[in-house]
C-alpha cells in the first residue's frame, strides 16, 4: 500500500479483531472482491488467526459470488456487483459456507474506470451474523491501492462492530 500510516491501522484493526473473536469464541468467513483477500490476509498475519478465521472466498467475478456464494443472479443481474444486497449475500455465502459466526464481505470499484454504472471510490461492506445481514457504502477517494486499502479498513471496522453486536468491546 502506498500509505505506511494505513498499513499500521490495518493491522491494529486485525489484531482488536483477532482479540475480539477468540474472546467471544466466534469464528469469521470473508467473501472479497475488489479486495481480492487482503482482509482474509491481514487477518491471517495476526498471531492467533487460526483460532477465528475459517476462510474466505475471493470472488472477483460475478460467477463465483453466483456460483459458490450463492449470490442470486437476477439480483446480480438487476443490480450488479457493487451493490448493498449483494455486499449482503456475499457475506451470508462466506458465513454460510466457511460456517463461520461472521461474515464480512468486500464489493466495489477501485478503478482506474468507472464500471457497471458506479464511480471509482463506490464501495459496499457486508456483514452477516445469525441475526441476519446488512451494509454498509462507501465513497473512497484515491488511486486503485488507496481505495482498497480503504475499503479493507472499513471491512475491519465493520467486523469488529459486529463482534461488539455479539458481546465484544475492543
């Protein structure tokens, strides 16, 4: 990434999330695609991930969030990839079969081109518990590492929230 001060956040978001999971005994899933599985990775890098994380999907094309997510394809279709509903369905799929407790998903643009209809910077988080799933949007500014270090960022934000849902205070 282009921006240290970034990474360092990033990873202090892994760690309280890393923390926070194990201390709540949940487990988490991703499904990521403009970030392509950097929360998947920063997770990962944090001591003690693999007594939370369970795994995640990158699903860059609409396929694979059809196809292995189980994103609907009229809502794909009807919406595109960068949407709210979709951000929704990504993470149930993650949560549904990495058979986690949270899934936390990734959708948008990151550029250097608009596309399906949205602007570079619009980017949608999902979130799923057992309560059900919900999202979060995103207008990111910077070049294509910037916003998807962003938007890794606010994933991390929004996993840690739902731990707080679920009991967990950072």
């Amino acid at each position: 990434m282009t921006n240290p001060h970034r990474t360092i956040n990033l990873h202090h978001l892994a760690e309280e999330a890393v923390t926070g999971a194990i201390g709540r005994g949940l487990t988490v899933a991703t499904a990521e695609s403009l970030t392509a599985g950097m929360v998947a990775a920063v997770l990962a890098d944090t001591p003690g991930a693999s007594g939370m994380l369970q795994g995640g999907v990158v699903s860059y094309q609409n396929s694979v969030k059809a196809d292995v997510l189980g994103v609907p394809r009229e809502l794909l279709d009807s919406v595109g990839a960068v949407d709210g509903k979709v951000a929704e369905a990504m993470a149930e799929g993650a949560r549904r079969i990495c058979g986690a407790d949270v899934g936390v998903s990734t959708t948008g643009v990151a550029g250097p081109e608009p596309h399906g209809g949205k602007d570079v910077g619009a980017v949608y988080i999902g979130v799923a518990t057992a309560g059900g799933a919900t999202s979060f949007g995103y207008s990111f500014e910077g070049n294509r590492p910037e916003i998807r270090g962003q938007a890794c960022a606010a994933a991390l934000e929004r996993l840690l929230e739902a731990l707080a849902s679920q009991g967990y205070r950072a």
